[in-house]
C-alpha cells in the first residue's frame, strides 16, 4: 500500500502519479488522516466511464454501511409498528379537531 503525505504530493507529483500508475493506487495523508484515494483510471476509455465507475463505488459502499447499521440495530419490527401506529393516531387526532 503506498501512502504520501500531502506535502510529498505536492513537492513530488510526477512521482506519485507514477506509482499510482504503476501499482494501481495510493493514499495521501493530511495530519496523519487518510485524505484521499488517487487511482490509476487508464482502464477507463472515457471519463465518463470512470464517473459512472466511482459512482457504483460509493453507492455500494453506502450500502454495506446500511446493512452494518441495519446489523447492530436493536429496533424491531414491532418498535416499527408501534411508531407507525402513534404516528397515524396523533394524526387522526390532528384531523377530528
């Protein structure tokens, strides 16, 4: 995995680019913190076809992060139902004044 500071980013692009190209990818750090992800995308034929590839990405992400809190959560379905069922009779409470 390689990593580079933002710095090492800035003082030595043409490097960097070449490593991503070469190994596929690379991370950049700002105060220690993953900052971003730089990707080779010479795969791709257009630009258009690597938006649409990172799109799916991170849609896909966003779902397995769904899933995970989906996972963990203690909510049931009778809790559902029970939300449901305050929310329809506050509103028909609302509509009879």
């Amino acid at each position: 995995m390689n990593v580079f500071t933002s710095t090492e980013l800035a003082s030595k692009t043409k490097a960097v680019c070449a490593t991503v190209r070469e190994d596929g990818c690379a991370f950049v750090t700002n105060n220690g913190k993953i900052d971003c992800m730089m990707i080779d995308l010479s795969m791709f034929d257009t630009i258009n076809e690597a938006i649409h590839s990172y799109d799916q990405w991170v849609a896909q992400h966003e779902l397995e992060r769904m899933w995970q809190r989906n996972a963990e959560s203690t909510v049931t379905l009778e809790d559902i139902d029970a939300e449901i069922a305050a929310v329809r009779a506050e509103r028909r409470e609302e509509a009879a004044r």
